[in-house]
C-alpha cells in the first residue's frame, strides 16, 4: 500500500513533503528569494507566491563552502552547494491545527560551513511532539562581510547571514501553524556559530516578536564590531578593484580567496584569542545586531529562559595551529595578553590539570576563553536581571577518538542532544552506553522546548544558575550537579 504524500496549503502557495517514520516531512522549501547576480551581498528578499505545487519531498543544497580536510575528528560528510541556498526544512507529526511548540536549530561551523540538513528532526517531532525547523543561511565571505563602505545600500552586509536566519523566523512566524506548530511557542537553538547566532539573534531588535526561548550549546558570545578591511583582503586575494569584481567573481573564486584570508601566514603564534574574534563572523552594528549578547539579555523585558551550556574540552579541537612545544616565557606572555595575574592563571590550570605539558594547559585555556568564559558571562548576566530562568549545563562525556586527546570535544553533545543514531559519531563517541545519555538529554531538551525548564523524571532536580552557587549540569556517564564546576580556572581571568 502506497502512503500519500502529506500536502500542506500555506499563503505562498501548496507544499507536497514526505512521510518517514511516522514523522512528515517538507524539505528543501525556499524562504527567500536566490541571494544571487543583484541580490548578492544583498539583505534576503521574501519569496514571492507561487503557482502549483511545491516539490518538498528531497533536501536542498547548502551555502558554498569548503570541504572539511580528511581524517578530522568530525565525521566527514558530502558537501552539496549552491549560491541559491536559502532554503529551511520542517518536521512535524502532522500538518494538524495542534499548534505544538516550535524547535528552531540554527547549525554551527565557524561561519563558514554546515548545514541544516546534517541534522534531522524525525526524533524531536516525533518523541517530543515538536515542530522542528532546520535552516540554511549564507557563510563565509557571501554571509558575513561588510561592504557598506563601497555601498551605502550594503552596510550592514556583514549580518547577512543572521539577517537569513530572521528572515527564516519571519517565514515561521508566517506559515508554521500550516505545518501544526505555534509560532507564538518558538525555541531557537544552536550549536558553536549556530549558538553564536542565538545570541545574536537576543541582540537583534527586529527578533524579539519571533522567538520566546533559546538554547546556546558552546556559544562565541563575544562579538567584535563589523570589519570593513575583510573586503579588502578579498580584493586583493581575487586581483579585484571594486564591488563589481565581487559581485561577478565566481563563487569557487570567492571560497579559494575566503580560505586565504582567514587562515594568514601559517607563522609560529602562541597566542590566547581576545574576548571578541574578528573574521567571517556575526558583529555587532547599527542595523541588526545592536549590541553584545549579555548586554541583550540583561535589559529591561529584555526576559526569555534560556539554556546554555559548553563541553569540558573545547579547546582541542581548534588548537592545530599551537606549536607542540611551548616555553615557560612563550605561555606566561600569552596569558599576560588577557590578565593582569598571569602566573596565577597559568597555577590554576596547571592545579586542574597536573602532569600536562604548557601546550594541554594552553588548549584548555583556548576552549575557556572562546566558549566557556562568554557562555558565562551570558548566564551570569541573565541571573543578575532576574526576570527569567536560565540553566547552565557540563557535557563531560569523553570521545575515545585520537588516542583520547579530543575527551569531551567542542560539538560531540550534538548526537546525543538529537538523539541520533550515532552511527556517523561511532570513532569518536565512544564509552559503555551513549544511547543512556542521549536521552537524558534528548528529552531535557524537549522538556525545556515544550515547558521553559529542562527537568524531567530522568534527571535529579537541575535548578534555575544563579551567581552565588552557580548549579550547573553535568552530562556525562551519570548526571549530577555540580556548584561552579570551573571555578578555579575561571576566577583567575576576572582580572582582565
């Protein structure tokens, strides 16, 4: 017997998806006109109505970008691009009037890679009765750029890949009770980029209607302001003179340029990163993202619950470009960049961690200061104005990947978060019984979409973060909580 295709009737148009699992899905839907010839470097434009019916049934392909090397700790997967990427995807369990709350998942990839398709939201839409909407968004140089100092009409440029992501939440906000969800229940959520997109996202005025909840999971939280010599060094990499040379150079062109700006002169550099990261990145500007994340949180009605969180071991994944052997006098003048007591930072990490080398204390410094120290100053932030909850979280489970030297890396909680097979992970998850924590935290995660508070019957009770105790949950082979787990590293950097 043949299932019929689900068909939904929206404002825009008719909508045929798919059925899979008990779950329906409508993949590959596009929110925004192609960002392409004159809409290149441009805000995205809506999608115009149409006549017909609208193919959802196959995924659409992701924002150009490069390939991951081979034989990297992330699991490797096929690349499909094209400029013409502004597309989203949706799960639901039926296409019904239920108006079920609403999971939002902005993917990460340092701003220049991923996609919403490398997640499916099957396990969500049909354990947590949710509907899932996952979303492409432009990267890299055709994302996040400013040209407003060659264009007036272009300033701003350097958000376009966050001014994607709200067009996205515009199109929710639109059409998702079509899909049997609430726009008026909306969680967004994301992971590294994808988290720092959140956040970005609680710093943008033109959002605040069109999202009631967030998730960070190892959220950049600090951002610098937008960076106009980025489209310079483009020009100069692509023999360019002008926005005309940018807006035709090929897109391959444009990413072979963009690789080359961002990784510099492969010079021997110990160095910690700064509160704010420059590059391809989200900034903060007066025309979408107004402000820093915790100054966003912080205002007056500004209150939406939030969950946030990081993995004990950030830092190996980003620390390729750390020489294996560093001196004494090498580490001392790295932290004394970003502290006024560097030789009591470099005691605590080394009170934490005894018997490592200066280059691990010098990793785990690096995961701190890019993900852990801004996910808490949020937090903190958010505890002090006291007019909504948020819950912090500890990923500790360890990869058995590498020889053990990633532990529990930057983005290994997005298997066990989603409830995936696994099966991708399989090198690096490791362990006795992954599926045991990926349902404790899958359905923390569906506790907290679907309530504001991610505790459940599976979990001893995860209390509200405050900056006295500092509760904090800990996901690892059992789940416990811990009062300021990272409080002797993370004190010694208030000197900065």
């Amino acid at each position: 017997m043949t299932v019929a295709e689900p068909i939904v009737e929206t404002t825009l148009g008719t909508i045929r998806g798919r059925e899979r699992g008990g779950v329906e899905q409508y993949l590959g839907i596009r929110f925004a006109q192609p960002p392409v010839g004159d809409l290149r470097f441009r805000a995205p434009q809506p999608v115009e109505p149409w006549d017909g019916v609208y193919d959802a049934t196959r995924l659409g392909p992701c924002a150009p970008q490069t390939e991951r090397a081979p034989g990297g700790p992330l699991p490797e997967r096929t690349v499909v691009w094209d400029e013409d990427c502004l597309f989203l995807n949706v799960y639901t369990p039926a296409a019904d009037d239920r108006r079920r709350p609403v999971l939002f998942w902005i993917h990460g990839g340092a701003f220049v890679r991923g996609a919403g398709a490398n997640t499916d939201g099957t396990s969500f839409a049909m354990r947590g009765d949710l509907v899932v909407v996952t979303v492409n968004y432009r990267l890299g140089a055709l994302g996040f750029m400013e040209l407003g100092h060659l264009d007036a009409a272009l300033a701003g440029s350097q958000n376009n890949g966050i001014r994607d992501q709200l067009l996205a939440l515009n199109w929710v906000h639109d059409h998702i009770a079509a899909f049997g969800g609430d726009p008026d229940r909306v969680t967004i959520c994301g992971n590294s980029a994808g988290a720092g997109s959140v956040l970005a996202l609680l710093a943008t005025p033109a959002a605040d209607h069109l999202f009631h909840q967030a998730v960070t999971q190892s959220a950049p939280a600090v951002m610098d302001t937008a960076d106009p010599t980025l489209a310079e060094r483009m020009l100069r990499e692509l023999g360019g003179r002008g926005l005309e040379d940018l807006r035709a150079a090929d897109p391959e062109r444009i990413l072979e340029a963009q690789e080359v700006v961002s990784n510099g002169t492969g010079e021997r550099r110990v160095v910690l990163p700064s509160r704010s990261r420059g590059g391809f990145r989200a900034a903060v500007d007066a025309h979408t993202v107004t402000r820093q994340p915790a100054e966003a949180v912080a205002r007056p009605g500004a209150g939406k619950p939030l969950l946030l969180g990081t993995n004990a071991d950030e830092g190996p994944l980003f620390s390729f470009a750390l020489p294996r052997d560093i001196t004494d006098d090498e580490m001392h003048a790295a932290v004394g960049e970003h502290t006024g007591d560097p030789a009591g930072v470099i005691a605590a990490y080394a009170a934490a961690n005894p018997g490592v080398d200066n280059r691990r204390l010098m990793v785990d410094m690096l995961g701190d200061r890019l993900f852990l120290l801004p996910s808490l100053e949020v937090a903190d932030a958010q505890a002090r104005a006291g007019e909504a909850p948020v819950f912090t979280y500890l990923f500790t489970w360890k990869s058995e990947g590498f020889d053990g030297f990633m532990g529990a890396m930057h983005a290994l909680e997005i298997p066990f978060v989603w409830n995936l097979g696994l099966q991708a992970w399989a090198a690096v998850v490791g362990g006795a019984d992954p599926g045991d924590l990926a349902q404790r935290m899958h359905t923390a995660w569906i506790a907290f979409v679907r309530t504001g508070d991610p505790n459940h019957a599976g979990l001893p009770h995860w209390p509200a973060y405050d900056t006295d105790r500092r509760p904090t949950m800990e996901f690892g082979s059992a789940s416990v909580i811990l009062d300021d787990p990272n409080a002797g590293t993370r004190t010694g950097w208030e000197s900065m």
